[in-house]
C-alpha cells in the first residue's frame, strides 16, 4: 500500500500502535516486579546536627580515605542533595570515595512554617559555618569545599568571607552571572515582586517551584520523557533508574521565604556576583578574596546554568590558581551520566591531588 497524501504509510502506523500497546502490556507486568525505588547509595553517618540541618560522613564500602582535608559537599536548597549519590552505578560520593577522599555533604532538611525566617546569613554564617568548623575541628585544619548550583554560589559567599577555613574550593555547575542572555530562568525572576510572592506565600511551595522549572522545557520535560519512558517498559533495570529519578526530582523541599526574597533579589534580578553588591549578614561577599585554588566544572549543554553564568567566575575570583572545565552534558548528567562517572571524580580528585 502507498503513502496516502500526509506522507505516512498506514501498515507502519498499525505496526508502530501495535508495539506501542505491547510496551503497555509490558508495563503492567513489568511494574508489578519493580520494587520500591528510593536514592541515595551510600551508607553515611551523621556527624554534627543543627535544627534540621545535618552533616553526613560518608561511610565508603572497603575503601579508606588518603591523608588529606575532608571534602564538604554544599548542595542548592531546591532539591535533595543526593543527586550526587542516586544509586551504585551512578554516584560522585562513591567515586570520589573510592578514590580516598574522605567525603561529607550538608543536608538541609525540610523547611517548615518554623524556617520561614531563615536569612542567607543562617544558612551561610550558621550552617556552613558550623559544618566546616566541626570538620577544622576533627582534622585540624582547612577543609576542600565543593558547591554544587545554588550551592556553589553560596560556596563562593562562604569561601569570600572564610577564606582562612577554605584550602580548596571546587564549583560544579554553579550561577555565578545570573544574567547571561540565555539564562531564561533569570528572565522569568527578573521582573517578579518577590516581595508581595514572599509576604503572600511565607515559604515557597515545592511543587510551585517544581513547575516552574519544567515549564523551561515544557515539551520535553512534560510530554516526551514519559513517552520515552514506555521504551523501558520490558527492562526492569531502566525502569527502576526512570523511577529513581522521578522520586528524587518531585521529593523536594519548600524554600524558607526569606533566604528566597534574598537570593532573588540580589543575584538575579541585581547579579550582585557581578556587579560587586553581594552581602551576607552585612558583611560584603568580595569574590576577590577567594584566594585559594578554584576548581570551576559546568556542563556545556546546562539549560538551568547556562556554560557563560559559569564561567564568569574566571574574571571575578581573587586567585592566581584557577582551574576551568566544560564536562559534556547536561545540568543533572554531570552527576549520573555514564560518561560523568568515569571523568568527574577523578577529575576532582586529581586536581585535589596536586594540591
């Protein structure tokens, strides 16, 4: 039979329906044999603890940390930190652990009505600072910081004010011009009252912020992957890998109203890295005393940080020890691609090394 006039050819449209409902019915067999998914690979040990913000060691399956600072991991607020640890196959921490390093991250918790008058300054001034003095504390001597997005900028805040706490700081993926052409996030924000979205809300919603980010790419990230997801309906394998993801993406926090208002009103609507405004607690953040040697990894096809917010770090940062890397991938594969397990952590580790 040939094409009719919209160019297609009925067989192959039966055919292509046909293993399309037979990716169905494996579905339904399929997801009856998938157990529970959750994330997070390594087993940790809580360490130091304040209100709901803990710090975890990572405790590595026969393996044992070099001599040498710990490496403190600072994640962003809006999402659960252990995107850096999904699952075995697919782990920075378990890189970086067997590797040797000695591998911490800072959980923050859940924010309640309770937090909803947490300021930048707690979050830099108390709980970073409290992580990194229990671990000066028990290693007697400055740490190795490594800040993924929000995280990293606010890595860079706590590397600017503590720069004596600090030997080495690496950045992944992190804003540090928060308006590059191309950052459509930050033409979004830019014109928001935050101040009437902050006194409305308290605490933004989870779930509000989750939408705003899908709606980036809303074809892609609403319609096509899960159309692509039928595809693994006979592995259980990639089956439970999409789950996996799907939990950690939707299992995120609300964000405490006022570090909220802050953050958007200093670095993306007044790109405060850039134009020298930055203050935490009063104290003014000037990039150029981050004098220690900086490691700044971005992802070169990133729509969250566009590869130029990045990379403005190099003009900005005090030190004469700059390191500057493009990893091809995405904002998330940085972390869980295959390709990123076999360079990052030894990337890190490596330049850690040397220094």
């Amino acid at each position: 039979m040939s094409p009719g006039p919209l160019q297609f050819d009925p067989l192959d449209l039966a055919r292509e329906a046909w293993e399309f409902q037979k990716h169905l019915a494996d579905g339904v067999r399929v997801l009856g044999e998938v157990a529970d998914v959750d994330y997070g690979a390594t087993e940790r040990e809580e360490v130091w603890r304040d209100g709901k913000t803990v710090l975890y060691r990572f405790v590595g399956e026969g393996t044992t940390a070099t001599k040498g600072p710990p490496l403190l991991i600072v994640y962003a607020l809006v999402n659960r930190p252990y995107m850096v640890d999904l699952q075995h196959d697919r782990s920075l921490v378990k890189g970086l652990l067997a590797l040797g390093q000695d591998v911490y991250v800072i959980d923050w918790g859940y924010p309640d009505r309770s937090d909803r008058y947490l300021t930048l300054d707690d979050y830099i001034n108390r709980f970073i600072d409290g992580a990194v003095d229990h671990l000066v504390e028990v290693s007697g001597g400055p740490i190795n910081l490594l800040g993924v997005c929000q995280g990293g900028s606010f890595s860079l805040c706590y590397s600017a004010l503590h720069p004596e706490k600090v030997r080495n700081l690496v950045t992944m993926v992190t804003p540090v011009d928060f308006q590059t052409p191309d950052n459509m996030l930050s033409g979004w924000v830019r014109d928001l009252d935050v101040d009437l979205f902050v006194d409305a809300l308290g605490n933004v919603p989870a779930d509000l912020m989750n939408a705003s980010y899908l709606m980036l790419k809303p074809f892609r990230l609403n319609l096509q992957k899960y159309v692509g997801m039928v595809d693994t309906f006979g592995n259980p394998k990639a089956l439970e890998d999409f789950l996996r993801m799907e939990k950690w993406i939707f299992d995120s926090p609300d964000q405490a109203g006022e570090a909220f208002r802050d953050f958007i009103k200093q670095f993306y609507q007044g790109n405060a890295f850039v134009n020298g405004t930055a203050s935490i607690g009063g104290q003014k953040v000037d990039l150029g005393f981050v004098d220690m040697p900086v490691l700044n990894i971005y992802a070169e096809q990133d729509h969250l940080v566009p590869p130029a917010a990045s990379r403005a770090l190099a003009s900005l940062v005090g030190s004469d020890d700059y390191t500057e890397l493009g990893f091809k991938g995405g904002h998330i594969g940085i972390y869980v691609s295959s390709r990123a397990q076999r360079e990052v952590p030894a990337t890190i580790h490596r330049w850690l090394a040397e220094r």
